[in-house]
C-alpha cells in the first residue's frame, strides 16, 4: 500500500491490486471554523467527522450500485474508516460539480442582487475548476470544451448523472423529514474512460436543513440513521 496523496479530508492510497484506498480524517472544509461544504479550505476538525461521512458515503454509494449507476465503489470498512474504490482519472486537474435545490452558499453571495436566500432552485448544475490558488472558480460548458478539460458531450452526460444522483439523495433524505438544499459531486473516467462518480456522498459535502435549521454533519449521520 502505497500513499500517493494527502487531501484536505482524505488519504490515497495505491493498492497491489490496482484499486484505491481511502482514509477519511476528521477534518472538514470551511472558513473561520465554520463548515462550508463549498470551501477550499480545511476549517476545523471534528472528532468523528471521518467515520459519520463514510457511513453515509457507503449508504449511497452502495444506493446507487443497485440502481445501476457507475461509480468507483467496491466496498467500505467502517472500523478502520477506508473505503476501497476502483482508480480513476480526473477532469483536467480535477473538477467539482453543484447540484443546487435552494440558493444559499456562494451561489448566494455571486447572484445575491437577483434571488433572496433559500430561494427553490431546479437542480441547477454549477461547475467549478478544483484550485485552491484562484478560489475553484466557476466554468462554463464552452470554457471546459474549448480548454480540453471535457467534451460537450461529456459534460451532458456529467450533467444528467449529477441531477440524477443528487435525486438519489435528496429522495433519501425526504423521507427522513431532511431537505437538501445542495450537494457537491465529484466524477472521474474508469479504464475504459466512461464517466463514474468518484469520492464521497456525506454530511461534508451538502447542506441539509430540518424544518428550516441548517444540520451540522456529524448531526445529519445521527438524524438520518436513527
């Protein structure tokens, strides 16, 4: 077991075997110890963070292997908090992708003069470059085409699998009472180079409120599986 990368919230490592290993720390992204799931930055560490978000990773990971959507899950222990994945290669030097239901976060602070918060949203997809020195910015389908990052119609289908995955989760979590109001995706191509869901679906990386109260992560695991 190799390790070949330190990120802000896990560890990667490479596999004999060709596949991937992730350790999730406790660490979460967000600004002047404050959770930002949107955040380029690691904010503050809680305790448990790493075990809540990959028993919630592995929950939907394994929701989306029953309904047939690629992703690079192969199986997840919750005791030494890895998960195995199949090995991927990113967009460019990566990319995240928004599912947006409510206008909150930076969305809220970039068109803030044309919508008030909370604002219902149509599974609105954003796309944003991963690059921490200009602050992830935003790019549009014409500029990830003409700077070779995807093609056109890779974008349409990263487009469809983000709408339909975070319909996943936001279903999941409606039936819980939880309203998700956005969830950060992140995708890759297999060996093959079709198009797979990479990293984690957890508290860290979406905001969900309850009867209007924004949920703190480590919150939502216990909410959502009590």
């Amino acid at each position: 077991m190799k390790l070949v990368y330190q990120g802000k919230t896990k560890d990667v490592y490479k596999l004999q075997d060709g596949n991937v290993l992730l350790k999730f720390k406790d660490d979460v992204t967000g600004e002047d110890g404050v959770f930002d799931p949107g955040a380029n930055t690691v904010g503050l560490t809680i305790e448990g963070a790493g075990k809540s978000g990959l028993r919630m990773t592995k929950y939907f990971f394994e929701k989306l292997v029953d309904k047939g959507i690629p992703t690079h899950y192969v199986e997840a222990d919750l005791e030494s908090v890895t998960m195995t994945v199949k090995s991927a290669t990113v967009f460019g030097k990566g990319l995240e992708v928004i599912c947006r239901y409510r206008a909150v976060g930076s969305f809220l602070r970039r068109y803030g003069a044309y919508c008030e918060e909370g604002k219902p949203l149509d599974a609105f997809v954003e796309v944003t470059i991963k690059d921490d020195d200009r602050n992830d910015p935003p790019i549009s389908e014409d500029g990830l085409a003409q700077l070779g990052i995807l093609t056109k119609d890779e974008y349409a289908t990263l487009q469809h699998l983000t709408q339909e995955i975070s319909g996943v989760v936001k279903e999941e979590l409606s039936a819980k009472g939880l309203d998700l109001y956005d969830i950060k995706l992140e995708f890759g191509r297999d060996e093959e180079g079709r198009i797979m869901l990479i990293d984690e679906i957890s508290g860290g990386n979406m905001r969900v409120y309850k009867d209007g109260e924004y949920i703190l992560p480590l919150d939502l695991e216990k909410l959502f599986f009590e």
